[in-house]
C-alpha cells in the first residue's frame, strides 16, 4: 500500500509540472511578428517573448482568437495577420476594466482601419464574457488576476472560466499568462502586489472543465523575489510570469 502511495504521489508531481518544450516557431508567426505595421512595438518583442509566447498558444490561419483585455493591441496585430482573411480577432473588455484603462479601449477600433480588417472590438460585462461565435483561442495576458478585484467588481475567477469553456469549440484553448505570486498565497495579492498564485490559476481552471495542457517557461525570471508590487521600477516589465495552456476537451 504504501508502495502504491508513493508511486501515486509520484505521478501527481509529474502531472502538476509539466513542462512543455518551446514550439518551434511557424513561419507564419515570424512573418506576422515582423509585419510593418509593428514597428512601434518591436523595442518590446525580445523583452516579452513575443513570438514564443503566440507559438505556444497554437494559434493558426483560419481561427477565431480573442483577445481578452488587449490593452494597446500588440497581441492583436500578430494574432490578426496569422488567422489572415478566413479568421478574427475579437478583442473584448470586460465594461469595469475599460473605464479604468488608458488609452480609451474605443481606440482599438482604429486597428480595423489600419491593415487589421479582420480585427473587432466587445465592450461587455465581466462577468457575462461571451463571444459572437465558438472560438478556437481565448488568450489574456497579466489580466486574470484582475477579476476578483474591488474595480472589476470582486468577480469570481470561476464565472469567466466557465464562460471562457463555453465559449470555445472543443478542443479549444485557454491560455492564461500572469505574474506570479509566492506559492500558497492564493489570490491574496491580486490587488496589491498585482500577482497571482499559479497553483491556485491551474486549480480554478480545470474546475471550470479543462485539461492543463503544460506552461511554457519563455517569461520566467528566478531574479523576481515575487514580493514587489509589478509597478516597481526595480521589476517592472521583468516580473517572473507563468504561461500555462488549458484546452477543452474534444
């Protein structure tokens, strides 16, 4: 028995630290990173690891992506020249984060008129996501520690999670990129520190149904003491961020 124990221990600890290699990166998201259209944004692309990252999540041409908090839309534009033509990026503020956001959300609308046609803006309550169609991707960068804040209305992380899995087709992916908290604090410094237990982000999200598919490790930083707010100068912009990919089974 005690054999068996330990060998069930064992495999529990393989399952929670999958480690998924770095994709190689598709020769469509290498030309989508390098689209013209990016050139204010590329001083950030080594930085934020932006071409591993969009591999990881397996974006490809023809899906339907959204972008969930998109801030300025640099995800967008990548997402929006990989699906090309046949695909969309919808990219959706929850109404709460929109009225505290600079710039103005509104302003992602211009991106359809400047070489990202198949790109649309949802303004929407958080807890209410919903998307016009089944999507293959749902993706959302250093914003899921934001929902059970007081600004976004205390929102259960739970509510976006089960909606998210509605909202994608089967075998659809959710990938969620956040800034790490010290392990066992859970949610406690979602609105102070900025951060987020990843543990407690894994456990949230495959309760709503999904399977975790593994993290990449492509924004880890053991220089971060996971202590200090995101904002500070000393860390800001090279906070340890996880990346892990959830996917709804088929």
């Amino acid at each position: 028995m005690r054999t068996l124990l330990l060998a069930a221990c064992a495999a529990a600890s393989l399952a929670a630290a999958v480690v998924v290699a770095a994709p190689a990166i598709p020769a469509y998201v290498a030309a989508a990173v390098s689209d013209k259209g990016r050139d204010d944004d590329r001083d950030a692309d080594a930085r934020r690891h932006i071409a591993e990252v969009i591999a990881f999540s397996g974006v490809k041409p023809g899906d339907k992506v959204v972008d969930l908090i998109p801030g300025s839309g640099y995800f967008t534009k990548v997402f929006s020249k990989i699906v090309g033509e046949k695909g969309h990026v919808y990219m959706i503020w929850p109404n709460e984060y929109a009225k505290e956001a600079q710039p103005d959300p509104i302003k992602n609308q211009g991106l359809a008129r400047t070489g990202y046609p198949n790109t649309s803006v949802i303004l929407q309550p958080g807890a209410e996501f919903s998307t016009p169609e089944p999507v293959d991707l749902v993706f959302t960068v250093q914003n899921y520690h934001d929902y059970p804040d007081k600004f976004m209305g205390k929102i259960d992380p739970m509510v976006l999670n089960r909606e998210v899995f509605k909202a994608l087709k089967p075998g659809g992916v959710f990938l969620v990129v956040d800034h790490t908290a010290e392990a066992g604090s859970a949610m406690r410094d979602t609105d102070t520190l900025h951060r987020i237990d990843p543990a407690t982000v894994k456990q949230q999200v495959t309760a709503a149904g999904f399977v975790f598919v593994g993290e990449s490790t492509a924004l880890k930083n053991p220089g971060d003491d996971l202590k200090k707010i995101v904002f500070d100068k000393a860390i800001r912009g090279h906070t340890d961020q996880f990346i892990y990919k959830f996917r709804k089974p088929k």
